[in-house]
C-alpha cells in the first residue's frame, strides 16, 4: 500500500462498537424511550417501595437495570462477538482510488462510489460500506488526522 494519503493499522475494540451502538441508540427514538422508561421506573420505585413485597421489588430493580445496566451489557458481549471476527493484522488505506483493505491472507478495495456514507462522533469516524456495516476509525487510531481525514473522506463519497 503505497502512496496512499491515509494509512491506519485498524484497531477496533468491543468498547469501540459497544460505544457506536449507544450512539446509535441515545441518537435516535428508542434512546429516549429508554430513558422515559427508566424515569418513570425510578418514580414508581421511590413512590411505591416501602409498601410492596420483595417479588415486586426485585422486579422494580429490574424495571431500573433494564437500560442502564442490562442493555449496555448484552451489546458489549456482542460487540466483543464481533471483534472476535476482526482480523488482528488489518490495515486500511485511503487515497483517491477508494478504500483499501490489507490482512495478512487477503486485501480488497472499495471504491468511493460504493460507500454509503461517513459518520463523525465525539470519539470515532466511521465509514459505512453498506447500510449497516462499516469501519470505525477511533480517534486513539486518527490522531491530530481526524478532522482532515474525516473532511477527506467526505468529499470523496460527495462526488
């Protein structure tokens, strides 16, 4: 992979994917239905705790935990399911052409008319292949790049 105008070592970890997943999620609809739902849990559970059994209790902690505990849990078991499936020895390229996509056994190239589209967060850029999968760039991985990267990249899928 030579000349390219930005090279990385691709380094995704499941805390990288778990904190998509709850941009994703606090960013949309259901973000804030799981907070109503989690006020509304604390409420019930202040109101009413001193005169129901422990069954119901049990079941108002629960009510709490749900999407402050439980949901953040499940999706980082399944982002560390996904990571699993990473090649450790990846590195990805940009340059004019498109995408370029080395392991160790294989490599491929996208090019930028293929990419669906760019996403910048607080802690990571990423670069959706399709609808629902992509590469996430962390700024541990972009360094001072992320801004003229993320700015690059843009302009590319732009055309």
């Amino acid at each position: 992979m030579r000349d390219m105008k930005y090279k990385f070592n691709y380094q995704t970890t499941a805390f990288d994917i778990w904190q998509l997943s709850m941009y994703g999620i606090y960013g949309s609809m259901v973000g804030v239905c799981n907070i109503i739902f989690t006020v509304a849990m604390l409420l019930l559970t202040a109101k009413f705790w001193g005169y129901v059994n422990s069954f119901m209790r049990m079941l108002l902690i629960i009510g709490i935990c749900l999407f402050t505990v439980i949901q953040p849990a499940v999706v980082y078991m399944r982002g560390k399911r996904q990571v699993a499936a990473i090649p450790h020895d990846m590195e990805i390229g940009f340059d004019d052409n498109g995408i370029h996509v080395k392991t160790e056994k294989q490599s491929s190239d996208l090019k930028w008319n293929t990419i669906k589209g760019v996403s910048k967060k607080p802690s990571m850029i990423v670069i959706f292949s399709t609808d629902k999968h992509g590469f996430i760039l962390t700024n541990r991985v972009l360094g001072k790049q992320k801004e003229a990267f993320h700015d690059y990249v843009f302009s590319k899928i732009q055309k």
